[in-house]
C-alpha cells in the first residue's frame, strides 16, 4: 500500500503510475501547487482505470459495462478494500487491454484507491462523486456498443459522449482548483459554467487527431453523417471558451500552477488541431514543438503576458 501522503508532495508511486499511462497529464500535473497536484495525480488516475474498462478491446460490451459497475460499487464505499483487490485480480488475471501501462495501473487499483482515502474530504468527495457521474454515463455508451465503438449519430450524441468523459472532468478539477483559495470564489460561477466546455474541447482534438487510428482498430468516434469541418468548428469554438476559462482564473488571481496547468493542454490542442486540419488525422507536434509552446507559456508569465497567449492564433512549425 502507499504511505500516507504527506503534506509536502505526491508519493513517488502516483508519479509512476502516471508516467506510464499519461503524456500531456505527465507533463501538466507537476505543474500544481500541493496539495492540488496529489489530488488532481489520484483522480486522473481513477478516471483512467474508468477510461480503460470503457475502452477495453479485450471484452465484450457486457463485461465492460459489468466492470464499470464493479468499479462504481467499490468507489462508493471507502471501506471495501478487499473488493479493490479481488477487481485488481480479475482485470489482471484476464487484461482489458494489451497496454502496459493501464494494465500496471489496474493492478494497483487497491493502492490508488488507498491514496484517494488519504485525501481532505472535500477533495475526496468531489473525486467520488464526479467519477460516479462518469462511470454511469460510460455504462450508458458501453450499453450502446457496435462493433466500430459507440454508436453516436449526430453532433448532439458526440458532445455528451465528451461530455460523459471529459467534460466531467473539467467540472471536478474545478472543485478541487476552489478547495482552500477564497479568492477564486468570486469567480466560481463563471469557471463552473465553462468547465465543460474545457473538457470538450480536448476530448475533441484527441478524436480528431486519432481518428486515423481508431480506424485501424475497427472503432470511430466520429458521427458518420456528420461533416468533419462540423467537428473541427465545434473544437475551435470550444478552445475560445477554453481559453476565456484560463483567463478567468488568471483575472481572479489564480496561483501560477494553476494557470500552467490549464492553459499548457489548450494551447497544445490549439496547435494541434491546426496541425491536423492541415495536414490530417494521425499527426501530431514534434517533441521540440512541445517545448517551444511550454517555454512561450513560461515566458508570458514571467512578463505578465498571459493575455497575449489568447490573441495569437498562429500555429507553431
């Protein structure tokens, strides 16, 4: 089991888990100020267990959705320890899927798990109760299965489907980003009202970037009778909002982990997506690309030039 999390930082054990099943997380979560960062290190963690089962190539429909509500059982009771285990048995006795990664992490379910108890309650409850949210929306899609993945016929069915899976998301780490700052409690209802939106948006560069991928694999995520510039403009509308979300946290005052955090993973989807409306689904920003747009982030901190990282809209080469 891990230790008892201290005060002064994450267990190294939550930062290898992460490494191995996360790239931009691995890169944007560091970035927290403590406590936040160990909060935010355990629920992306559960959400990926969630993110696994729900994509997990190895079951039928009917097993995924069976293990989602396993899962969603053993999360609501924070004294079913042994349950953990006998789930980190099963999935590792019979994989959901050939990574290795998500397969160490659902091994180490019981560990998380033990780490999210660790938590304030307040974070706790948040965790809990945001990822019950997802666990339930993802059974929905599971139960919705065809052999090409979830079946989404329109616009409207692929923002819940983002919804269920990230838009969630962007709502819980807003709860735990008010946790213990007063400050952003001024603006809490407008960071609340765009934190869906956030989530969407990254949901939807992913889609469209893998899209070339998950079609090798025999699954689409993309509505068929919808136009892909359908997608690309809902993205682009939805990193604005994204953006102005950032902004809010800055105007308000938000520690500078925060605004790295948030606006790293826009501004990577933002080059992203440019790149892949160029030049088509499966490419992506080179290892120096990523650097530049991480350095120019730092950069406008340092001189007090956040805003001016939302006028531009040039993509870097």
């Amino acid at each position: 089991m891990i230790d008892p999390i201290p005060t002064a930082g994450t267990p190294a054990r939550l930062d290898s888990l992460l490494a191995d099943t996360s790239r931009t997380f691995a890169l944007t979560i560091p970035l927290l100020p403590e406590p936040t960062r160990c909060e935010v290190t355990v629920a992306y963690l559960l959400f990926r267990v969630a993110d696994t089962l729900e994509d997990a190539t190895e079951w039928s429909a009917s097993r995924k959705r069976a293990e989602l509500a396993r899962l969603g059982e053993t999360l609501r009771d924070d004294a079913r320890s042994v349950e953990a285990e006998r789930l980190a048995a099963r999935w590792t006795a019979m994989p959901p899927c050939a990574h290795a990664g998500y397969r160490e992490l659902l091994a180490a379910l019981p560990e998380v798990l033990s780490a999210l108890e660790q938590l304030g309650r307040p974070a706790q409850a948040a965790i809990r109760a945001h990822l019950g949210r997802t666990i339930d929306r993802m059974a929905g899609f599971v139960g919705q299965d065809t052999d090409r993945g979830p079946w989404l016929a329109d616009l409207a069915d692929l923002q819940r489907y983002c919804y269920a899976v990230a838009g969630i998301v962007g709502e819980m780490l807003t709860e735990l980003f008010l946790i213990g700052r007063p400050k952003l409690e001024r603006v809490a209802p407008e960071l609340r009202s765009g934190a869906p939106a956030f989530g969407e948006a990254l949901q939807l560069v992913n889609i469209l970037k893998d899209a070339a991928a998950d079609a090798s694999e025999g699954r689409s995520f993309l509505p068929p009778a919808v136009a892909r510039e359908e997608v690309f403009g809902l993205a682009r509308a939805d990193l604005d909002a994204a953006g102005r979300y950032c902004r809010t946290l800055a105007r308000a005052g938000g520690p500078r982990g925060l605004l790295e955090f948030t606006a790293l993973p826009v501004l990577l989807a933002r080059a992203t997506l440019d790149r892949v409306e160029r030049d088509g689904a499966g490419t992506k920003l080179s290892r120096l690309e990523v650097v530049a747009i991480a350095t120019r982030l730092r950069e406008a901190l340092d001189r007090d030039r956040y805003d001016d990282l939302w006028t531009e809209r040039r993509e870097t080469r």
